[in-house]
C-alpha cells in the first residue's frame, strides 16, 4: 500500500495536479524498510508516467484551442511554442523543476515532440532529480 501511495504522488505530481513526491519519498526512505533503489524507482516511473499524460494532453489540446472554454488563449500558446521552438527538447530537462516543469512536457506533446526523444529527456530528469534528493539525504545522516 505505501508503494502504491508514492507512485500516485508521484504520478499525480508530474501532472498539472498541485501534488508534491518528495516529501513522501523521504519520508518513506527514512521511515520504512523498503529499499532506496525500489523507492527511487517506484517514484520514477509514477513521475515518468504522469509526464506522458502530459504528453499525450498536449497532443489532444490542438484540437480544442479554439473553443471558448480553453483555458490558454492563442497568444500564450504561440509565445509558449516559441520558447519551445527555441530551446526545443533540451527544455524537457528541466521537466523535474516546479511549476514550469509539468507545462513543459505538455507543451512538448502540444509540438509534437518525438515520444522516444521526450520520454528520454523526461526520464533522465526525473530520475536524476529523485536520485539527487536521496544523496541530499544521504549527507544530511
């Protein structure tokens, strides 16, 4: 049960959802017997996975945007698909920051971002994110 409470954490944290993992992988790595590496991955791919959600929305939101209740108007979506256009899938690495990373893996399916090339890019942050927070927590005992 408590594995299952941290992917959901962490799958609902990569999404648009205002959730946090972090705080639930720590506590779960200090206060449980669970191996960090199945913490650490468990969290990863929930994290991973709630990125691809985003992925997929941002596919699917082309065909909406011109629809009254779209909550992005047409100027903020086409300044947001400059800035990717700009930066392009090197901006997925920052996926793993708050509140710009979860738009960014939206935008990236919203620009038609490679599945392969995005679901690298993702995974590289998040892991490496979740991985520094336990060596964070490793020097801190």
């Amino acid at each position: 049960m408590a594995l299952l409470l941290l992917f959901v954490s962490a799958f609902g944290a990569a999404t648009l959802l205002p959730l946090q993992s972090e705080a639930v992988l720590l506590a779960m790595l200090s206060q449980t017997d669970y191996s960090a590496a199945l913490l650490i991955f468990v969290a990863s791919v929930g994290n991973i996975l709630g990125s691809c959600v985003n992925w997929y929305l941002g596919i699917k939101a082309e065909h909406f945007k011109d629809k009254k209740w779209f909550p992005v108007s047409e100027q903020k979506l086409n300044r947001a698909q400059k800035l990717y256009h700009r930066y392009g899938f090197w901006s997925l690495l920052l996926s793993w920051t708050p509140i710009i990373g979860d738009p960014i893996t939206l935008i990236a399916g919203l620009m038609r971002e490679n599945f392969i090339r995005f679901l690298l890019m993702v995974s590289m942050a998040k892991i490496g994110r979740y991985l520094f927070i336990y060596w964070i927590m490793l020097q801190l005992h």
